[in-house]
C-alpha cells in the first residue's frame, strides 16, 4: 500500500457563522492509498475550532507506516495500529480510516451500505444548515432551501435565536433541528426556549449546553419534549456509555471519531443503549460525505450537507435525492474525483 495526500482549502458558499466563530473557507487534506492498481480516496476535515491543522495532519499521516499490513481488507489491525500512533489526531485517522475503507470495498467489489447489509434509501431526510446572519440573508438562505430539503437546521444559542426562527417561519413551516452549540447557560433558559421552538415546529435540540454540564444537561433532557442530542460532548466511542440517560441520542461524526470503523461501533452500542442516532459531519468534499452515507441507513436524524455548502468540491459522490443523502452503488465509498482535479497525479504529489 502506497499513502499520498494533498492539502486543500475549501471555499464556502456563504460565510458561516455559528456561536462564536464566522469563516470563509476550511481547510481539509485529501488522501490516497494505491495498492494493486486500486485507489481508496479519503479526508480530514479541519474546522479550526477542533484544534487539527493540515501541518498537524500531514506530520501524523508521515508517521502511518502501512508497509508491516500486506492485507488492506484486514481494516482492523491496520486502525488499531493507525490509532496507535498517537493520541488525537481524529481528523487525520480518520483520513486513513476513508481511504482504507474506500480501498477495501474495492478490493470486495462492493459499497459499505452493501458490505453492512443496509438499505441505503432508508435514511432520515438530511438537514440544510441556516447559519446566524441577518434577516434578509436568512430568508434568502431559507427560500433557497426550499424544494430540495425537507428539514432545515438553525444554528441558535445566540441573542437572536428567536428572530432567526421567525425569520425562517417567514418563509417555511417546514421541521427544523437547531443546534445551540453549546450556547445556552442554564437549564432553565434551555427548557424556556425549548418550549418556545416546540411550538414553532422544532422537532429536536442539538448540544443545548456546555459540553461538560452533563448533570444539567440530563435534568433537561427529562424534563425537554423534544430529543436532545450531544454533539461537542461526544467524541469517541469510550464516552458514549456516559451520555446514557444524559442526553436522548449522539451526534457521530467521521472526524471526531477517526473514521467509518468507529462510527460504526459507536452506532451499535447507542441502539444497544436504546440511545438515538444522527450522522453528521463538518464541511467536507463528497468524499468524507460519500463515507458518512454508507452508514447512517436506520438512524434517527442526518445532517449531512457539508459538500453542498462549498463550491469546489473534488468529488462526485453521494448525492441529494428528494431530501436525502443517498449513497452510490459503486464500491467502496462510492467516490471519484471531478473535474476539480484534473491531474491526480500531479494532485496528490505523484
Ligand atoms: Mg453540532
């Protein structure tokens, strides 16, 4: 097996504002594994927030040595190793992680959707994200939405969390998830503004508190008629036993978790928790996407409209079917790269 990567900055759309931080790009590292005249394609994405870089990510993948691994379909053993290497890094694991899982369901001939036995049409709708911004811009935001999804996420935990959402009711009645990222400051002002968004067609809460005020945090869960799920509070799949009677369901996301291999197992032991599930994602190319598509068929709620929220995506990959994010039947993740990169050779630094 041969490893290659390329740095590569993600240009948004719209400026993109949640609680606390506003940006115009992200910045990602692109990976390849060769092995046997196949290709795996995998990413980290590197929201600057979560503390990766591209310089960090590129020092540890120049620490993955796959050669001591003959076998790339042994996923196991190779990730084991991979999360070895040192602590942290999710994001660049989770670049080896795609990749092999990519190679590997080329090597099978199937996609993972197949390889896992889901049905991959039976996924939840996925959710459009409306960041803070002014009236105007969120109705425009809002109208453009409107047709292709059937659910829209609002980021909240501000001062203007009601505007925002009379702003979109302006325009819509269609359900909305919000995310308080961590915004609210107490149980009681979460529970007010939970009943407020309830009666606006608000059908569950994202990450309402800091992500260490688990004890508040379960008092509202209690007490909230709507699911609250964890997000910032969740990383791996060691903390999940913890949020069990916390929070109603997780937020898993590729990049937190270093990749398909442990999203999966994190999925398994929340049903097994009777816990909600929800795939999520950060800005990402169709690639990291495609790989969250492979698995989230069954969970409760999806957000995963991270490659439609940039404009130089270099994958064509899953795609918005009727709302959903629907996986293709090509093997692997079901990824090739598009016209953004039109040299892979020279992409990759080969
Ligand atoms: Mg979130």
């Amino acid at each position: 097996m041969q490893l290659y990567w390329t740095s590569y900055d993600l240009q948004l759309s719209h400026t993109f504002t949640i609680s606390g931080f506003s940006r115009k790009t992200t910045p990602v590292v692109l990976t390849k594994i060769e092995y046997g005249g196949l290709a795996g394609y995998g990413e980290a994405s590197l929201p600057p927030y979560l503390g990766e870089t591209q310089a960090s990510v590129i020092h540890f993948l120049r620490k993955v040595d796959l050669s001591p691994f003959p076998d790339p379909t042994k996923l196991d053993d190779i990730l084991i190793y991979v999360d070895s290497i040192e602590e942290g890094n999710c994001a660049a694991k989770a670049s080896i992680d795609i990749a092999l899982h990519d190679l590997a369901g080329k090597i099978m001939g199937k996609p993972w959707h197949k390889i896992l036995g889901l049905d991959k049409q039976n996924v939840p709708d996925t959710t459009f994200t409306i960041g803070i911004d002014n009236d105007e811009t969120v109705r425009k935001k809002t109208q453009e939405a409107l047709g292709r999804f059937r659910i829209l996420k609002v980021k909240v935990g501000g001062l203007d969390d009601k505007r925002m959402i009379e702003s979109i009711r302006s325009v819509t009645d269609l359900p909305l998830a919000v995310d308080a990222n961590q915004g609210w400051k107490s149980k009681n002002e979460a529970l007010d503004m939970i009943f407020w968004l309830q009666e606006r067609g608000v059908v569950m809460v994202e990450q309402p508190m800091h992500k260490t005020d688990l004890d508040n945090i379960a008092k509202l869960t209690e007490e909230s008629p709507l699911p609250i799920f964890a997000d910032e509070s969740v990383q791996r799949l060691t903390d999940v036993k913890r949020l069990k009677g916390v929070f109603s369901g997780i937020n898993i996301k590729l990049m937190k978790c270093t990749g398909m291999r442990e999203a999966w197992q994190m999925r398994k032991f929340a049903e097994q928790l009777n816990m909600k599930v929800m795939m999520g994602c950060m800005t990402e190319t169709s690639c990291a996407i495609s790989a969250a598509a492979q698995l989230y068929a069954g969970t409760h709620f999806a957000d995963l409209d991270g490659a439609l929220l940039i404009n130089n995506d270099c994958f064509a990959g899953a795609q918005l079917h009727n709302g959903k994010m629907i996986a293709t039947d090509a093997a692997g993740i079901g990824v090739q790269p598009n016209a953004h990169i039109a040299n892979e050779k020279a992409f990759f630094g080969k």
